[in-house]
C-alpha cells in the first residue's frame, strides 16, 4: 500500500496573480503558508482488473473513460495506470472552502501513482504535472499556488514569470516571528461552500479584456504581497493584521461574488472585536475567513461564536507532499 498526504495552504498576500491571464502580461508574486490540515491518498494494488475509488461516492468501473470524477480519471490518463488500482481520498476539511484542496488532491494524487510506477518527478516536475492537469486538460480557471504549495510546504513568496515557470523562495522570518503569527492568526468557517471557478473565471475575462480597474487591483495585491514579504522578515508582525484590511478591501472590487451581506457583518464584528484584519481565503464568496488578532482574543472568539461560528484550529506546516510505503 501507499500513502500520500500534502498539506492545504492559507494565502498570505498577491492570490490571483498566478492566473495566466496575469502572470503572462505582468509577471505575478504571492505568499502562501502550507498548514497542518492534509488531503490523504491511499493506493493500493487491486485483485480485480477494475478500477475501484473512493471519496464522497464510490466507483467501480472497467475502464478510465467511465470514471466520473475529472482529476480521478484524467490524472490516471496522464499516468498511464489503466486497470488493477483502488484508491481512497481522504480529507481533513471540506471541498471548495478557499484552502487549495482541489490541487493538494492533485498533487497527493499525482505523488502516490509516481510512486507506484517507480517514477521520479523533483519538486518542480510534480507541481507542473498537477498544474498541466488541472490548467491544461481540464481547463480549470485557475492559478498555479495551490499546487506549488502543495508540493514545497512551509512559508513561501512564489514568483511567477511570464514564461510560465516558478521561484519558489522561503520567507526569511524567525522562528520567535513565526510563533507569533500563527498565534495572532484565526480561521472560521463560514459554514458555506463555493466554487472558486465561477468567481476566477470573472477576473480572467476582464484580465483578458483589459479592464484597467481589475488590472490595477491586481497590480495593488501583488505589490502588497512584496511588501507583506518584506515586513514579515523584518519581525514586524502587526502590520501584517493592517495589509491585511488593505487586501480586502482591494480584493472585494474585483467581483461582486466575492462577498455578500453575511460575510460583510462578519468581518465588521471581528473588526470590531479585536481583529487588526483579515480576509476570505482563496477566491472567496464562502469557505473560510482569516484574521489577524494580536491582543483581544478572547472577544474575537467570543463574537464570532454569536455568528456561529467556530474557530479552525491549525499550525504551519514546515513540509509538502509526502508518500510512503507500507506492506
């Protein structure tokens, strides 16, 4: 049998400038910091020649094109695995809640059927692979963090070059700063889910299109993803709570599916109650909410609970995807 797991990622600073509608014209820059929350692959040799996988649903078939699953089915296309396999997903928090875990999938996916057929990919070669699948062959409107982050773990400014390729570079900040931050930050779940599609597929027309106001929106979030980097390394935690209010209120103009009544009331009470800022993780409209709360934490907690809403408890997660043997 063989394990995969990697980790979801929480967004720090310059999400949606990984899209190609943008990183192709202007080059693009994020922060991304890997948690200890994990999508798990179980891959096993089957007896039967079918294909059995399981996740929310079950499915046995003969062959790859009945699979129903879209990343199922086109990453065992890619692999060249046709029969004889069964694999099990499962995951430490929701689908579609803003985490990454359609490309941490993919990625601890990709790992376990590498691993299966002896076949090694570096670091690099694993992203793209999932990349390519999720991008190229499904069509996904999506950008390339959350594979990346998937694959390299840790705390991580990403570059990404108008040819497509990566820079993967670690934040420089100490382990003290680092302690601080994760105690100072707080995840909720909105208790609603979302498609990240619908939402991005918004922003990459109006890239496409030019629309200057998207475009300079952008151009602010990747600016304050170089600046978060720079702060963060020079141990001044707090500001991160104040970029992160700034991020917000860029983010929200660039379409009218990223927020909604519900989550604005939410982030007026945190505000309210101790949270410097905060921001919905990923492409927003649901999922999770993060914010920044150095000092009042227990009236943070507090309030959101009468929101109903419950606290996500997490660290940072030093590694990325990892797969291992067992007999």
């Amino acid at each position: 049998m063989i394990i995969s797991r990697a980790p979801v990622r929480i967004s720090m600073g310059g999400g949606g400038t990984d899209l190609p509608s943008y990183y192709q014209k202007f080059g693009g820059f994020l922060l991304a910091a890997s948690i200890n929350r994990y999508v798990h692959i179980l891959l096993n040799k089957r007896f039967e020649e079918s294909i059995r996988l399981s996740y929310s649903e079950t499915e046995i078939v003969d062959k790859i094109s009945e699979i129903k699953h879209s990343i199922f089915k086109a990453s065992l296309q890619y692999s060249g695995i046709k029969k004889q396999i069964e694999l099990v997903s499962i995951a430490d928090v929701p689908s579609n809640c803003g985490l990454g875990t359609s490309s941490t999938f993919t990625v601890s996916l990709l790992s376990a059927l590498f691993s299966y057929k002896r076949e090694y990919k570096s670091l690099h070669e694993l992203a793209e692979c999932a990349c390519k699948i999720e991008i190229d062959i499904l069509k996904e409107p999506i950008g390339k963090q959350d594979q990346y982050a998937a694959v390299f773990g840790g705390f991580n400014g990403y570059t990404f070059h108008r040819d497509g390729k990566v820079t993967v570079e670690p934040v420089k900040i100490s382990d003290g700063s680092l302690m601080e931050l994760q105690n100072n930050m707080f995840l909720f779940f909105l208790n609603k889910k979302r498609s990240a599609s619908d939402i991005l597929k918004v922003q990459n027309k109006k890239t496409k299109d030019n629309n200057d106001d998207v475009i300079n929106r952008l151009h602010k979030i990747k600016d304050i993803g170089l600046h978060t980097k720079k702060i963060l390394e020079q141990n001044k935690i707090n500001e991160f709570g104040e970029i992160l209010h700034e991020h917000w209120l860029i983010k929200k103009g660039i379409s009218k599916k990223i927020s909604d009544p519900f989550i604005d009331e939410v982030y007026e009470c945190a505000i309210k109650n101790g949270a410097l800022g905060g921001k919905v993780i990923g492409a927003g409209g649901g999922g999770f909410l993060m914010f920044y709360c150095p000092y009042e934490k227990s009236k943070l907690l507090s309030s959101m609970k009468k929101m109903g809403l419950e606290p996500t408890w997490f660290s940072f997660e030093r590694e990325g995807v990892k797969t291992g043997f067992y007999n």
